[in-house]
C-alpha cells in the first residue's frame, strides 16, 4: 500500500462509497473519515461529488432501508453531511457523452463499468485532480486522474 498525503490545492471528489462509508459503524473508517473532512475543513476546501455517484448513494442507501438491512435515515444523514461538508455537486454536461464514448473504446468497458466511466468523463470534464473511492481498480489507469482509497491517506 501507497500512503498518500492530501494536499491542498487539488481539487477531489468523493466516490459513492465514500458516501455510504460515513453512514456505516465502521469505528476505524469513522476515523479516517473525520480526519479526512476535518482536512477538507481546516482547507476551506469543498470535496465534489458527480451527480451520478449522488444518486446511487441515494439508492443504495433507500434499498438498504426497504430491506431493513439498516434503520439509516438516509435523508437525515444526507443533510449532515451537506450541512458539515459543504460540497459541490458536479454535473454532466453536453460534453460528457463525447469523453464517455472515449473512455469506453479507450477502456474496452461495458456493462456496471459504464456508471464509473460516467463518473470519470464527468471527473475530467470538470478538472478534478482526485478522486477518493474504495474501489480504486475501477478508476486507475486515467491519465490526469490520481486515485486515492481511504487506506492510502495520511493526514499527518
């Protein structure tokens, strides 16, 4: 494992599940997380979050409710973290389907890989530097994009 320091200039995005990640009891990723957001804070720095990996934090969550595999209350928890976090919300674009149709000859994906391809045409269309994730393999190999896991971060 890389351990990879956050720096203050770059811009990053969060992964879905680094979103469902801050509604889990997980007390060493709770760890991790708060640091995390603490940095983002101290910063003055606003984590942004494709539109798409908002909306499936939605649904997983939702899901994971109508399936009582969790008394989340994912509207309650979502209001914390906008409250706390102050993200920004990145949105596709005219454009983004022109680097999705890129990335997808480039990558040789299809099938769940095309929403992580969404996910990265959106990314680059809007310069982020990072993206932190949990799933680093669906992200590496982006030319211009690091790929960070929660794992990977020192936060001194």
């Amino acid at each position: 494992m890389k351990i990879m320091v956050l720096n203050s200039t770059k811009n990053y995005a969060l992964d879905t599940n680094i979103l469902i990640a801050m509604a889990q009891d997980n007390l060493e990723q709770n760890r991790i997380l708060e640091r995390l957001f603490g940095f983002f804070r101290q910063n003055k720095i606003k984590p942004f979050i494709p539109d798409k990996c908002l909306y499936e934090y939605f649904s997983v969550l939702s899901n994971l409710n109508k399936l009582k595999q969790t008394d989340i209350d994912v509207y309650k928890n979502f209001d914390y973290f906008v409250d706390d976090i102050n993200f920004i919300i990145l949105r596709q674009t005219d454009y983004t389907h022109y680097l999705v149709r890129d990335l997808l000859h480039k990558k040789g994906v299809s099938g769940k890989y095309i929403h992580d391809i969404v996910v990265i045409a959106t990314l680059l269309e809007n310069q982020i530097d990072c993206i932190i994730t949990q799933n680093k393999k669906d992200f590496e190999g982006i030319l211009g994009l690091e790929v960070m896991s929660l794992d990977d971060i020192a936060l001194g």
